[in-house]
C-alpha cells in the first residue's frame, strides 16, 4: 500500500481497514462498530491492528496515541491515521 500513501483519503483507509479486519477475523464489521466491546477482537488482536497501520500506512504510533479509544473502530482508526500522517508532513521522497 505504501505506493498509494500520497492520495489516502478516508474512505480508502476504511476501505482497505474494512479488508484487514474481515480477513483477520472473518466478520464484516460496521465503521462505527465497538470491536472491543462486541468480542469481536481482544486486547492481543490490539497490537496487530498497531503493526499492521504503522506498516501499512507508514507512521508510528507511540505514546498517548497508543489506547484503546483510537482502536475501538474502523472510524478512530481511520482518523488515528489521518492525523498521524498529517502531522508527519510531506513525504521525504524530494
């Protein structure tokens, strides 16, 4: 994915979350779905999902961004991202 990183809208990373998620658990999850609360992932599943975006879209997620709150959906994980990579700025590829 990391070829499609400069044109990352919102809807591509739920998109592509949306994927993520219903190949890992094999459930289709709604954006604004608690995946905590509704079992369908655990505490451990919580770090995969932060491997996998700061694989997959390129950022670190450290510190006060590392809690459940901006795990919980695909929409918290969505922004998480958004803001992540906004505040990383342009790419070093210049």
């Amino acid at each position: 994915m990391t070829a499609e990183l400069s044109s990352l809208t919102a809807e591509s990373i739920q998109k592509e979350l949306l994927g993520f998620l219903s190949e890992r658990i094999k459930t289709d999850v709604e954006l604004d779905q608690d995946l905590f609360s509704s079992g369908l992932v655990s505490s451990m599943f919580a770090m995969q999902l932060v491997v996998h975006l700061e694989e997959a879209y390129d950022i670190a997620i450290v510190g006060p961004d590392l809690k459940f709150d901006n795990f919980r959906t695909v929409e918290s994980m969505t922004s998480l991202v958004q803001r992540l990579r906004d505040a990383s700025g342009p790419a070093e590829d210049a």
